[in-house]
C-alpha cells in the first residue's frame, strides 16, 4: 500500500488540562449521573491524548489469503480486555462514529457512539477542545472518509446495558431507553474504573443507510473505509508500541444498528479490510444472541469467493455485488 503514512491532521492534549480547560458538556441528566461517578471533585486524568485524521487509502490490488484464526469471534460487547494471542499486542477498538465526532455525546442517547464516550469522558472533552480550535473534526471528507484515530484516552468508567428486571432495567440502557432511566437505576449501572484503562480508537462513519442491494460503488466505499481506518491503526501503533509489536482491532456489526447495514456484509468487509491493512489479528464482538451466525456466513462467504488464494480485490467487490445483498432497517437507536 502506497499512500502518505502520516495523517492529514495530528494534534496531542494533556488529559489533565483538557479536562479542565474543556469539560464535557453532558446536556442529558443521566448523563451527568454518569459522570459524577467517572469523574468525582478532585479526579486527576493522566497522560496524552493523540489526534490524528486520515486521508482516504487506495485499496491493494490483491487481497492475500490468512490463516482461520485470523479473525477471532467473542460473545457480547466491547469489555476492554486484552487479547491473550498475539499476546502483548496493540489494541484499538472501533467507535462507530457519526461524521461529525461524538456529536451526540451530551445528549440522552446512548448508542455504540456515545457509551463509549461516557465511558471516556475524555472523549467528550476532546470534542469540545477541538471545536474550541476550529480543527476538523470529521469522519468523512467532501467525497472521502477521514477516520479519526484517538490514542490514550481513560476508559473510567464501565456501564452496565444489558437487561436485568433485578437492577431495575427490564429493558436494558442501550439506545434511547437510557435517557428514561431512573435515575438511581443509572447511578447502580456504572462502575468506576480505578485506575483507569487506556484505550485507543478508530472511529469510522459507515454509510448512512441504504435501500434494495448494494451497488459495488457502495461496497468499495465501504471497504476503503474499513481499510483506511485499519491501515492508521497499524501506522500509529508502530509509532506508539514497541518495534514489532502485533496489531489487533477489535469491531462488531459496525452500520448495522441505526444505519440497517448488512449484517453480513459489514462483517465480510471488515475482515477483507483488516487483511488489506496489514492487521494481525480481528477481534470481531458479536453482540447478542445469534450475532455469531452472520459474522461465520460472511467469513464462509468470503472463503467461497476467494478459494484461499490470493485474489483480485477488483473482481471481489464485482463479486460481492452480484451476490445481492440487501440493506436491512434502522433498529431506531
């Protein structure tokens, strides 16, 4: 792959004084319950916060073959933990991004976008900082993608979603039940993180929903996407990790919930990507039940089209386009 390895913007904020000089502005109540357990008076925030945004990539023109455990399947959601192989390895996780940053964090909503940045207050004041700044701070360019990367930001605090009748959320916090919690139920759902984790992210804006089959224009959108925010992981970790280190990012049915991706589909091409970029490991979350069906038929898919061999990257997408997938519905969050 020949494109810049530098980004096209790249900014570092000191998490204390990021903090302080533009707190988040949480505009929902639950919200704000949230944050007095993340962030109680007194709280000190560590390290550097790294900005970087990317310009689009020019996909390779071959994909080439990977093991089986290439792309690794974990039940539920997003838990942070470390991968235990490749050990050692740098971590990204993807933040399902909006085109513009976090740009409903403040409010009630609590979809994929805006738990993680409830998790990482940070987050919220990054998006400030930036405003503040003029700086762009968008995902997607006049006709490209521009993933955003976000290097060590403090996870602080981990919020319970699932359903649970006994703690009072029948229904779960996910999507917009969040907002109509009580909200002592809210404040029993967070858990403080001391010390904090660190993480890094990939954020990336799939398409905006759909209708009928994907054409292969929107295939290769999406693909150069997925690559483009894949390949800046790989760049930055070997700026930010030790020589040598191995690459994992972990994902999950990225544009499959409000925008009604293609469960299948968006997974296939998140694996083609991860490979493309030169990832070592994909660490895909398959959500709730059944969410490992769709993730196994699109790597059973892409097995078929390719027949473990090197393959023109041109005649996939063709390829994939003439199996007709089809755009689902918005699942209203």
């Amino acid at each position: 792959m020949d494109d810049a390895t530098e980004p096209i913007e790249r900014r570092t904020f000191d998490a204390q004084e990021l903090m302080a000089q533009h707190p988040p502005r949480w505009r929902d109540a639950n919200k704000r319950h949230v944050a007095e357990v993340s962030c109680p008076p007194g709280s000190t925030h560590r390290g550097a916060l790294g900005f970087t945004r990317w310009a689009a990539v020019t996909l390779p023109p071959n994909l080439e073959p990977a093991d089986d455990a290439f792309v690794t399947a974990v039940p539920g959601f997003y838990d942070y933990r470390p991968v235990p192989d490749p050990s050692g390895a740098i971590e990204w996780h993807v933040n399902f991004a909006d085109p513009h940053l976090f740009g409903y964090y403040g409010g009630g909503l609590l979809a994929q976008d805006e738990l993680q940045v409830a998790e990482h207050p940070a987050l919220g004041a990054l998006k400030e900082a930036l405003a503040s700044a003029g700086i762009a701070a968008t995902t997607l360019g006049s006709a490209d993608p521009t993933p955003i990367l976000v290097t060590g930001v403090e996870r602080r605090v981990a919020i319970a979603t699932d359903p649970d009748a006994v703690a009072g959320r029948p229904r779960g916090l996910y999507g917009n039940a969040f907002a109509a919690a009580d909200p002592e139920v809210v404040r029993r759902a967070a858990t403080r993180i001391d010390p904090p984790t660190i993480s890094n992210l990939v954020a990336m804006s799939a398409p905006p929903g759909g209708h009928g089959t994907y054409r292969a224009g929107e295939i290769e959108s999406i693909l150069v996407t997925a690559t483009t925010g894949f390949r800046a992981a790989v760049i930055e970790s070997a700026r930010i990790g030790p020589a040598g280190a191995a690459v994992a990012v972990h994902t999950g049915f990225w544009g499959c919930g409000a925008f009604g991706g293609n469960r299948v589909l968006m997974a296939l091409l998140q694996a083609v990507a991860a490979r493309l970029a030169g990832l070592d490991r994909l660490v895909f979350h398959t959500g709730g039940p059944g969410g490992e069906t769709p993730l196994r038929e699109g790597l059973e898919t892409l097995a078929t089209l390719t027949g473990g061999v090197r393959t023109d990257t041109s005649r996939l997408i063709a390829a994939l386009a003439e199996l007709g997938f089809r755009w689902g519905a918005s699942n209203g969050t």
